[in-house]
C-alpha cells in the first residue's frame, strides 16, 4: 500500500505567479503541485495536494489526513501562520509529523510574520527556499517516515 502525504496550502497561494513575484517568483500553484508529486514519487509516495482560502477547510483537510492515516503533512499556512489556533490545534490532534514550509524567508518580512503558531507542532521549518522549498520538505519528510528513495 502506497502512503500517501497532504500537502496543504492556505489563502493566496492559488495567486502565486501573479502576486508579488519579485517576492514569490513567477511559478504557478500547478508548477508547486508538479514539483511535489514528482519529488513523493521518488520516494514512492502518494500527494494529496490541496489549497484553500479557508481556515475551516485547511482544519478539515488535517483531520482527514488523521483518519486516513496519512504519513505526514506538509504545510504552507501562509497568512494563517500568525493567527490560527485552530490550525495548530488541529495539527497537535493529527499525531502526524508536519513539515512547515514558506516560500519567502517570512522573518526578513514584516515583524507580525516572524511569529508561526504552526512552528509550535512541526519537525521542521523551511523559509525562504522558493517553492523549491516544497521538494526539500518532501525530502526531509519522506527520510522521517524512513521512505526510500527509488
């Protein structure tokens, strides 16, 4: 049975190409989605690749990873980085190891972006790597939960 990892996205990140990308770049959600599915498959792992705007469906999603029994979760909280309890509270319940990952280095930005409730609950953090970020948290996770590499 293939395990398979969520990797979650939250608000404004389905703008990515267009927002700011002296900041964020000029690569797509779709070239991010194309990048982990090709990263998890050298490891032999499944992606449930999701966004949303919505801070109750992001907490629905970690829910649904827990009953799936995902093998972990990678995680760009984006805005709600710095303001969802919810968010870490539903991480904590997931009993999965979370990945963070940002694709600004967000403690170079404004100083409200320095504080992550989600950096509380996760193994590891990565700022600032561009979406190359996403390939380098799928590594890490998938060497965690002792996926090898194929």
């Amino acid at each position: 049975m293939t395990q398979t990892i969520y990797v979650l996205n939250g608000p404004n990140l389905n703008m990515l190409g267009v927002r700011e990308p002296e900041k964020y770049g000029h690569s797509t959600l779709a070239d991010v989605e194309k990048l982990c599915r090709d990263t998890a498959q050298r490891f032999g792992l499944a992606v449930e690749f999701r966004q949303s705007n919505i801070e109750g469906e992001l907490v629905t999603w970690i829910q649904e990873a827990r009953i799936k029994k995902a093998a972990g979760i990678v995680i760009n909280p984006a805005a709600y980085t710095h303001t969802s309890v919810a968010i870490l509270d539903a991480l904590a319940l997931s009993e999965l190891p979370v990945i963070e990952i940002h694709i600004t280095n967000v403690h170079q930005r404004e100083s409200f972006r320095h504080h992550s409730y989600v950096s509380k609950i996760a193994k590891a953090v990565l700022a600032g790597f561009g979406i190359d970020g996403y390939a380098l948290a799928i590594t890490g996770l998938a060497r965690m939960i002792g996926a090898k590499e194929k």
